[in-house]
C-alpha cells in the first residue's frame, strides 16, 4: 500500500473515532520536579520540538511566579505558530493579569485557573469556606475570559473533592465561561475506576457539561499515572495532561509517550486518537532529559534503553523468527534506530551532522562545532563510536552548552597511600582559574577543588554513575544533585574519564543552581 494510501486509510479510520487533545506541562509542572529547572534557552528548544511532535496544548509555566517564567511564556507565546500556548494562574486576579498579559502575542492562546476544592485543601492551605472557593470560581473564569475565548479551569485536589461541592464548582465554571474542565487527581490518589466513574458522574450532573471539554491531569504517586488518564477517557475526558518522560512533581506525571502509545496501539480497546507525530518520541525524551539533567530510567516504557532490548536467547529466537512475537510496537514508530558503528576518527563534519540527524538532534553551528570537536576527540581515545556515544556527548552538551563555567582540565593522584589530589582547571566567563585540593578520594577530592573556585553552601544529595556502553573504554555518564537553601539543582557531564565526568556534572550542577539562585521566589497568594 502507498504512503498516500495509508494515510487515506488512516483517515478513514480517525474519522471513526474521538480525537483526544494532549495537552504538554513539561515546562510547567514538569519543571516544578525538584532539579529539572530549565533555562529560558532551553524551554524554546523543548516547546519549539512538542510544536512540530504535533502536541495541541503548551503549558509554558506560571507566569506570576518569576519573572523568568513570565519571560519564558511571553517568548513563547511570541514564536509560536500553530500550536495553543498556555499559561497558568491562581485565582487571584492579579495571577491572571499576569498570565494574560505574558499570552498577548500567542497566535493561539489559553488561561489555565484553579483553585483548591477538597475539603482538606480549603481548610487548611486556603482557609476559605466552599462558598468563598466558588465565588472564586466564577470571579477567576470571568476575569480570564477578558483576555482569551479559551480558558481551562481545575479543580486541584479533585479526586479528593465532596462530589456535590465539585459539580457546583463545575457547573460555575461553565457559566462563567470556562471551554476546558479539568479534574486532576492532584495526589495520585484515585484508582482507574474511581476516576472513570467520577468523570461520568460529573458530566451526568453538571447541566451544561456539554458545553466543556473534559481533562485529566494524573500524577504518579502510586504508578498509577497513566492508566488513570486513560481510564478517563472511557468517563468522558478528551484531554489528557502529560509531560515528556513523565517528568513532574514528587512521583512524576502520566507520560506522554506511554499515552500516546498505549492509544495508538491498543486502538481495539481504547477508540480514540491524537495528533502526535510519534516518531518524534524519543528526540523529545532525548531533549527533556539533556535540559533537565534527569536521566531515563533503562526499563521506561517507550523511550527506555532497554525498552525495545532482547537478551533471553528464548526472546532472541522469536525476534529473529517475527519481530511481533516479542514486540508490540515497531521501534521506528517511536524513533528508534538500531545501534551502527559508523563513526570514527576519520569521520567528517557533514557526516556527523547527518548522523545527529537520524539520531533526532538538530544543532546550532556553534553546538555543532563544539560537539565535533568533543567526537573527534572521543574518536581518538575510544576504539568504537557507538550511537549511545554520540547521544551522551550531545545531550551533555545541550545541557551544559550555555553554562557561564566550564571544565578546562583536571589532573587527579590517587591510590591506596592517600590522601587524594586534584588540580582543576575551570572557566569561569572566559578567565581560567586553576586550584588543587585533596580529599577521602578522587571524587571528593576534585568537588572540594571545584568547591575552591566556586565557592557555596549546597550539600551534594545525589552522585551517580552509569557507564553508556559496554568495555572498558565505555563513556562514564555521571549525575549530581545539590540543595542550597530549598533550592535543589541537577547536572550530568559525560567522559570516558569518569573523573571529569565528575567534574563536569558537579559544575553544571553549580551552574543551575547559580540561575536557580537569581530567580525570584513566587508572588505570596
């Protein structure tokens, strides 16, 4: 069948079907995950890759809370062009103010609301009573709808919420305007039939529940995230709230990827569809965990590692004998290649932008450059590139690429006499500075180095080491997590020298944290 055909074809089969809008807050509740604070470069890079994945729906940030997410949402809602740019506010008007005036130059544009309507969040976090909440309602929708025709409204907490309290809170909405109700199971509390009916319930009380469309927005408490956001379709729902790797708050949110696919594979019991161009999962995930410095996890459904990986030899036979005996989506539907071994020291630039490329990145000329020089580099001390290789090297450089301090050298002594030395070259705004220190160890002692140049109070929560490769010349991708005052900051560096590995995720690390610091705290309520 041709390419034309199948389209027609799939069509055709749409046509039957409920088109379910998947609505992306990475760069809001996604960001919100203690460590994944983005910069205002790197949330253009992600929104700019959910435009063209096809995702309908940006929740771009908060923008009361910051000036720099006022800034990210006014950017982006400048530069984009088909998609629907979101902003999220508070009850309080000055919260929507805030948000409509960031949204002023969206092509497309939505004001999300809320306000909290369990009885646990009204008497203890609100201090309101069930009649100030939906007086609030009604004021917050009304306001929002000076600035845009489509506003969404939620009811945080409300998978915990009175049911009469919360149709009345609905229905208000409604009246008031609001084209989008979401009912969030803000805790990861519900159960898949639990949300299912609760959805039902509302839509069959709420007389003007036609006039909506209804969301879900699960997060992950309890693992629960993603079946609960499509057992709530089956009650009604058409939009679900996900973010790219499940990235979010606590537990994490329902992963886009795994809702996407779930609906695209298993279109036999779950009749619905959506516009994202699949293919495109795993640049975005790639992209997500680069800017964010939250690695994903080997066994992650979709866009793990491992997620389309045989080793039982049992497994193995089936594959070679019919794919579909062990694999239930094609790898390629969801953008991933086999592993090749194409590039090496001879390789040139126009072929390595031709292989980032197939791999899902597209760089700047300066990006590029420096990624090069890193591969070329790579290529001279490792036998064999793998595409693994290529995708640490580049996902550290989109991580740390816009940094303000780099690692320039790093000489370590150790062994069993102790105490270990380390003498750190780093580049501070273009000014090297060099100093050494020991410590109970190579890595300690190169952090306490690091410590001297750029000096702070933040305790390291987190180090960690994965190898990208198999052999004994495998790149070493390390992570590292600081908290300073409340502040947590996340970096990652990659290297076939585990040490500046080290060394480069403890100073992107400093970095974020550095920009975390500038960073206003959110306006009080």
């Amino acid at each position: 069948m041709t390419d034309a055909a199948n389209a027609t074809a799939a069509n055709a089969a749409d046509a039957n079907r409920d088109r379910v809008i998947i609505f992306d807050t990475t760069l809001r509740d996604g960001e919100q995950s203690p460590g994944a604070s983005m910069t205002l470069e790197e949330k253009i890079q992600v929104a700019e890759v959910l435009d063209q994945m096809g995702v309908d729906v940006i929740e771009a940030g908060f923008p009361i809370a910051s000036p720099g997410d006022f800034e990210a949402v006014n950017e982006i809602a400048r530069r984009m062009k088909r998609v629907t740019v979101c902003g999220l506010s508070r009850a309080a008007f000055k919260d929507i103010d805030r948000a409509g005036e960031a949204l002023a130059p969206a092509h497309s544009k939505r004001i999300h609301t809320f306000i909290s309507t369990s009885p646990l969040h009204m008497k203890y976090k609100l201090q309101m009573e069930p009649e100030a909440v939906c007086e609030a309602v009604l004021a917050s929708v009304a306001r929002a709808r000076q600035y845009t025709d489509d506003v969404e409204w939620s009811a945080e907490d409300g998978t915990r919420t009175d049911h009469d309290f919360l149709c009345r809170c609905v229905e208000a909405a409604i009246r008031a305007g609001a084209t989008t109700i979401n009912i969030p199971d803000t805790v990861g509390y519900t159960v898949p039939e639990e949300y299912a009916a609760l959805f039902r319930m509302v839509r069959e009380r709420v007389p003007n529940s036609d006039k909506a469309i209804f969301s879900a927005h699960c997060h992950n408490d309890l693992g629960m995230a993603v079946a609960n956001s499509l057992a709530a379709l089956s009650g009604g729902a058409r939009q679900i709230e996900c973010t790219i790797n499940g990235l979010g708050e606590r537990a994490g949110n329902a992963a886009l990827e795994e809702v996407v696919m779930a609906i695209r594979t298993r279109a036999d019991r779950l009749p619905y569809y959506t516009g994202i161009r699949t293919p495109m999962l795993m640049q975005a995930s790639r992209l997500v965990s680069a800017v964010s410095s939250f690695p994903v996890q080997y066994n992650k459904a979709i866009v793990g590692k491992n997620a389309f990986a045989h080793e039982s030899g049992i497994h193995q036979d089936g594959m070679l004998k019919n794919a579909e005996t062990y694999e239930i989506m094609r790898p390629e539907d969801v953008g991933v290649r086999a592993t090749s071994l194409v590039m090496g020291k001879h390789s040139g630039r126009h072929a390595f932008r031709d292989k980032l490329r197939a791999l899902g990145f597209e760089l700047g000329d300066n990006a590029l450059n420096e990624a090069f020089r890193r591969f070329k580099d790579l290529a001279d001390r490792k036998k064999l590139v793998y595409d693994e290789d290529l995708e640490a090297l580049v996902e550290d450089e989109i991580a740390n690429g816009g940094d303000t301090a780099h690692v320039i050298a790093l000489t370590v002594i150790a062994g069993t006499g102790g105490p270990q030395k380390a003498i750190i070259t780093i580049a501070i705004d273009g000014q090297h500075i060099t100093r050494e220190a020991t410590g109970s160890g190579p890595v300690d002692a190169i952090f306490n180095a690091i410590r001297s140049i750029m000096p702070h109070e933040a305790t390291l929560q987190l180090y960690q080491v994965n190898a990208v490769t198999e052999g004994t010349d495998a790149q070493a991708e390390v992570s590292v997590r600081l908290e300073e005052g409340g502040k947590i900051a996340t970096g990652r560096g990659a290297d076939v020298d585990t040490m500046v590995a080290s060394a480069r995720a403890y100073v992107s690390a400093l970095n974020r944290l550095a920009v975390r610091r500038q960073k206003s705290a959110p306006a009080a309520a």
